[in-house]
C-alpha cells in the first residue's frame, strides 16, 4: 500500500494535470475523463484504506496515553505520600536532636550522617496582612491583557494596534 504523502501527492498531480489542460484550452475527450475518474476513485480508496489504519494506530496511541497519564497521577500521589513521610520524620528528628542539644549524629559506623544545618539562600519573610493595604512602592504589579474584552472589541469590529483576531484551528477527531 502507498503511504499517506504518496497518495496525497498523486491526488495533486492529477488534479495539476487537470488543471494544466483546462488552463491550455483543451478538451478531455471521455476515454480521458473516464481515466481520470478511475484514478480518482483508486485515490480515494487508499485514502480510505489508510485511514482506516492511522485510525487504529491513533486509537491506540490515545489508549496507551490515557493509561499512561492514570499511572502518572497514581505515581505522583505515592510520591507525594513519601515525601511527606520523609519530611515529617525529618521534622520530628530535628526536634529530638534540637532538644538533646546534638546538631550531628551518625548512624551505624559508615552509615547516614544526620546534621542539623541552617537553610540558605535569603531570609524568609511572612506577609500576614493583605497585600493592597501595604504601600505601593512595596507592591509588585503584574499587567496583562484582557483576552477576553479584546476578542469582543475585535469582533465588532474595533480595530486595536498590535491585535488581531486569528483562524480557528483544525483538528482530527477519532472516534
């Protein structure tokens, strides 16, 4: 069987041939025409063949990435289980080691070496009020565009500098 790009561009050359007559003034005689129709219908049936079988092989990959995106949220909530079990045994080895008054211990000789470090990087702070009622040269603010108003605009037929409102897209749905 052709492949996809194949039959595609079979489909094109006949129909450039067609073209290429039409625009050179000339006539297809009905022998021509009948070829022509024949090809055309053998074109369209590999196409069909074909996607008859991206359809397939699409199926199945949608499958394995359906499967495969369960398995990825089953992954992350075990990881997030272990690492909350980890940083809680850390929290609660800290404490004991903080109230022992031992910044270091070593397990088993040649084992683990546990050592109560201080955190790099700057210093945390807490902003336990509201953020609007601190004074603006401490705030932070971020501009965007309002998509949504603008689209509107633009469909009524506003004209606004530097927007314009684009094609929908396309897509292949595989049922």
């Amino acid at each position: 069987m052709a492949t996809l790009n194949t039959i595609t561009a079979d489909y094109r050359a006949l129909l450039d041939l067609v073209d290429h007559v039409a625009e050179a003034g000339g006539e297809i005689d009905t022998d021509t025409d009948a070829l022509i129709a024949l090809l055309s219908h053998d074109l369209m049936g590999q196409l069909e063949q074909k996607a008859d079988a991206y359809a397939a092989v699409i199926d199945e990959h949608q499958t394995w990435a359906g499967f495969y995106a369960a398995k990825r949220k089953t992954l992350a909530a075990k990881q997030n289980a272990h690492e909350a079990i980890a940083r809680r045994m850390k929290e609660q080895m800290m404490r004991a080691m903080n109230v022992m008054g031992r910044k270091r211990l070593e397990t088993q000789p040649g084992g683990l070496l546990l050592t109560v470090c201080a955190n790099g990087g700057v210093q945390p702070v807490e902003i336990t009020g509201e953020p609007d009622a601190l004074p603006p040269y401490l705030q932070r603010v971020r501009v965007t565009a309002n998509t949504e108003l603008i689209r509107e605009k633009l469909q009524a037929g506003e004209e606004i500098t530097g927007c314009k409102l684009l094609d929908r897209g396309y897509h292949l749905r595989v049922k």
